[in-house]
C-alpha cells in the first residue's frame, strides 16, 4: 500500500456489470471505469459526465477503487487521495463496450 490506512477494505470481488451500472440503466456514456474493491459496483470515473464511481464512494463509504477498463491494475483510496498497491487484479467479465 502506498499512502493508504484502508487495506481491510480490499476484498476480492466479482464486478456488477460490463459498464458503469448507472449509466447502462439510465442511457449514460462514460469515460473509463471503476470497480469498487469492497462490494464490486463498476462505475465510471471522474473524467465521465456522471461521475458515478465516486457517487458510490459517497453513498457507501467503500473507500478503493481499481482501474478496471482496461484492466490497469491500479488502485486509488478516496479516502485517503492516494494510490493504492492492490494485492491483485480483478479479471474482467466480459467485452466491456466503449462509449465515449
């Protein structure tokens, strides 16, 4: 971990959906996506027009994300604004379409 007091938070997960969970339910685009290291919610990041990633962060308090589109192996602490070394990376389930 680099910089980040919430290493207990890191689970392995299975991802919610081939996309930002919201954006596919309402029509949405985004930029890339997040997947949540805690429940496995995908969301789109902050470069997206709905930000939808940390709207989860803020509705959950699950504080890790990882880069999940593509698969980029990286994770970020909301809490703590700092990359975080994640133990593993989460496989993919699927094409994920790109939108924007």
């Amino acid at each position: 971990m680099t910089n980040c007091s919430h290493e207990a938070a890191i689970q392995d997960v299975t991802p919610s959906a081939k996309g930002c969970e919201e954006c596919l339910r309402t029509g949405g685009i985004w930029v890339h996506l997040r997947l949540c290291r805690t429940c496995g919610h995908v969301g789109c990041c902050d470069d997206s027009p709905s930000r939808h990633a940390r709207a989860h962060f803020h509705e959950t308090g699950h504080p890790v994300i990882e880069g999940y589109d593509p698969p980029e192996g990286w994770g970020w602490c909301y809490i703590d604004d700092a990359v975080v070394t994640l133990p593993d990376q989460t496989r993919q389930i699927g094409p994920i379409p790109r939108y924007f």
